[in-house]
C-alpha cells in the first residue's frame, strides 16, 4: 500500500492494520497478502513529525488464493487484491 503525496523525510511513523488478518495481512512496510477469499478493511495511520496524524482506508476484496503443490511450493500467481 503507498501512500501518494507524502514525503518520507516529514513521516515519523506510519502503522498498517487489517480488519480481517484471516483474509488479508499486511506487513510493516504496508504490504498487503490475501490469505482467503472476502473483504477486509486496511487501516493505515501515518504520524507526521509537525504532529499532524491521520487515518487513511483501503477496501480490499481477496477474490482467490494461489494453490500449492504437495512439495507447498505456490503453483499459481499470487492472489489477486
């Protein structure tokens, strides 16, 4: 997930969070992985160092998940998002 028109130099943290870790996760970096088909809800608040904060949405639908071989080795593209 990125976030447009934001200069990294006036951030001082930035979390990500997901309403539904079962079907979407999202790493620190902001990352986003369908684990199972449905709908979550990314939350991403960044923290600006003149103090400002703010909370940013994102609606993600996991409309399949890649299948693994019996070696779980992925066989197919990641999900799509």
């Amino acid at each position: 997930m990125k976030i447009k028109n934001l200069k990294k130099k006036n951030v001082k943290k930035i979390t990500f969070k997901s309403s539904k870790k079962s079907v979407a996760k999202v790493t620190k970096k902001g990352k986003v992985t369908g684990i199972k088909p449905g709908k979550a809800t990314v939350t991403c608040k960044p923290a600006l160092k003149n103090g400002k904060r703010y909370i940013l949405k994102c609606k993600v639908t996991v409309k399949g998940i890649p299948q693994k071989d019996k070696t779980n080795q992925t066989t197919s593209a990641p999900a799509p998002i």
